[in-house]
C-alpha cells in the first residue's frame, strides 16, 4: 500500500508543486483546503476540481470561518491588535485554524506524513510546524519548497514541464485572502524602498466622493451596519465590499519574523483597519485610564503570541479571558467616513460614554469641584516631585 501524506492546499503555486511531487515520491496525496473566509463556494468548489485534475487522491474542504471568528477575529477585535502599529494579523492568525484542522484530518485518516507548502525564509513554516508537532509529534512533516530552496520561477519551470500551463504574470504575486484582510507579497515586498503596485492588490478603486457609515456595536463585538442588524462575520464582509471600492486599508508592513530577520508584506484589509479603529475610539469613551492601558498592554502580548503561532498556550486563554470581561460596557454606534484610500472617524454615541458624566466639561466647566479644590490637589500631587527636586537637583 502506498504511504499517505496530507497536504495542506489552497490551489497556489506551492501548493501545487508540492501536490505534483508528491506524486513522484508514490505517496497517495490527500489534499486539504481550510476556508477561513478567503474563499466563495465557486473558489472552492474550482480549488477542489484543481486538485484532482493535479493528481490528488482524495481532496476536502473544510469551512472555519465561524470558529476563526469565535477563537481569534474577536479577541484581535477586543485587543485593537495592529502588529507593529500597522498589521491586523490578516493572514498570521488563521494560519493556526487551518494548521488545527489540517492535523486533526491527518490524525482522523492515520496520515504517515503532513504536508505545507511554505518557504524556509517566512513565519508561516514556523506556524504550521508548530501546531502539527504538538498535535502529531510522531507524524514526520514534508516541505518540499522549504527544503529545495525553489524559487517560485523554478516551481512554474518545474510544473509546465509536468504538463501544466502556468504563467509568471499570473504567479509573481502572492495572494492569501481571509475573513481579516488579504496578504499580497512579491519582488517589491522583498526590498526596503519599493512599495506594490496598484494592479497587485486585488481591490481597484470603484468608488469617488465620500461616504458615512455606522457601526453598531454590542460588547465590543460589530453587530450592525447603518443601524441594520447582523452577524459578526455578516457584518465584517458588508463593510468590506463597502469599504475596498474606496480602495481602503492598503499598507505595507515590515516586522521582525519569528526566524529573526526583517520582512515585509503588503496587505488589503479595509474592514478590519476601520472596524480596530472605531472599536479603539468606542473604548475610549466608555472604559476607564487603567482598562485602556493593560487592554493595550495584554492585547500587544496578544497579537504577538497569536503571530509567532503561540495559539495553544495556555496563557492565551487566560489573556482571552481579560479581553471578553473588559467588553461589558463597549456597547454604542461609531460613525465613520469612507473616502477613496482612507477614512475618518467622525464620533460615537452610547450610553455609556463618560464624557456624559456632570462632573465637569474638559477645557470649559466643572460643577465637581472648586478652584481652590484642584490647588490642594496639585500641590499633593507635586509633593514626591518636590522632595526629590530639592534633594537631588544640585546632584543632577
């Protein structure tokens, strides 16, 4: 009987020279697509037909998008997490689902071996490495594209001698679409001064002039659009399709990978950038100095530990846990305006909002106290800086 390898495919160049190698070897090649929203049913269903007419054994489709949203959107949603100030983790984080699902199909078919098409110079090796050594440590794992050093020309050489008609146009950029954003890398990605051209990004602008929007949500979660009810996943792609014909969320983020070298990746991610930036406005209305500041502290920690593949550690729960009970009260409707490439966050409205209180109106009034209130305060305020001025001042 031959030997079975699972590989993880979604379709690509990589994965397609991995699915046609693997062949060679006389392994049966199981392929497996993970969808964590990148995919329409017609994408899947012509990802499937691919795989089979490529040779494959057996081929399924596997739909994650809800769980990619319950186990990760929402907490990199609740954490405000941007990677470096700039990346929402569009593609980072559902690697962990896919590799999750990819390992429990290997183990439910008693696989000899697991299979990803990654490179040896990026983070996503790590990622799926990670998970399939702790979900299947005895289960051996292939990479061929990590260990031939191919370049993506030789992998286009190699599979057109094969008996496929690939072009270099249609390969030279990579795109990886997901429910949080797009990635898009290619030679210009690979240098610091460079930045992509607008036909590599798989949104064109449509739409001129502007357009306001409002964002309805409850307990930190986005839960309408323009005062119309619905789901989260719902809701995240109607402001996507609204807000990439403005051509927004485009940016070019470089990081230090998990390997220990710079990189940079180009990234479409119009619903997540302005759903992270209303959310971040709405938070700061309704949630005190202190909340603001260790959400911000644990949210970082998060976002980084989901981007290096940490999922499975047990101090994510615990950090999920911080996150979820800081939402109580983030609950309003933040009103934002589209433009073509950017936007704008006009304001909020809730019923929590702090700057209700009738304590005082910042810069204008207050009822809350007297002036010779605020000198007793500043002057007790002042006293650790005062004694360590006259102490240390003349020293300095």
């Amino acid at each position: 009987m031959k030997k079975t390898v699972v590989l993880a495919y979604s379709g690509g160049l990589d994965t397609s020279y991995c699915l046609q190698y693997f062949q060679t070897l006389g392994l049966e090649v199981h392929t497996v697509l993970v969808n964590c929203g990148g995919f329409t049913a017609a994408q899947m269903k012509a990802t499937a037909e691919k795989a089979i007419q490529l040779g494959a054994h057996h081929h399924s489709s596997i739909d994650k998008t809800d769980e990619y949203y319950q186990k990760a959107v929402r907490f990199l949603l609740y954490g405000n997490v941007l990677k470096n100030g700039t990346y929402p983790l569009s593609v980072s984080a559902e690697r962990i689902f896919q590799a999750i699902a990819i390992a429990e199909y290997a183990k439910s078919i008693q696989a000899d071996y697991i299979a990803h098409g990654s490179t040896g110079a990026g983070n996503d090796q790590i990622r799926f490495d990670l998970i399939f050594q702790t979900i299947l440590p005895h289960v051996e794992i292939l990479t061929p594209i990590r260990d031939q050093e191919l370049s993506r020309e030789e992998e286009i050489a190699y599979l057109n001698d094969n008996g496929h008609d690939l072009s270099w146009e249609k390969a030279k950029y990579s795109i990886n679409k997901g429910l949080w954003g797009t990635s898009v890398g290619g030679a210009e990605t690979l240098t610091s001064h460079q930045t992509l051209p607008e036909e590599a990004y798989p949104s064109a602008l449509q739409q001129h002039g502007s357009e306001t929007v409002t964002l309805q949500f409850e307990k930190g979660e986005i839960t309408g659009i323009n005062e119309q009810k619905m789901q989260p996943i719902e809701a995240i792609n109607t402001l996507q399709q609204l807000a990439s014909a403005y051509a927004i969320g485009r940016d070019i983020h470089v990081g230090d990978t998990i390997i220990g070298i710079k990189g940079r990746v180009g990234f479409e991610a119009a619903a997540p950038l302005i759903l992270i930036k209303a959310h971040h406005l709405l938070e700061k209305h309704v949630l005190s100095k202190w909340q603001q500041h260790w959400k911000s502290q644990l949210g970082d920690w998060y976002g980084m530990l989901l981007h290096e593949g940490q999922y499975l550690d047990p101090v994510m729960r615990n950090i999920e846990a911080f996150l979820e009970d800081s939402q109580k009260l983030v609950t309003g409707t933040v009103t934002v305006k589209l433009h073509p490439y950017r936007f704008e966050l006009i304001g909020i409205e809730s019923s929590f909002d702090l700057m209700n209180e009738s304590a005082g109106t910042y810069g204008e009034m207050n009822v809350g106290w007297t002036g010779q209130d605020a000198r007793g305060f500043t002057k007790i305020l002042a006293n650790s800086l005062t004694a360590f001025q006259s102490l240390n001042t003349p020293k300095l």
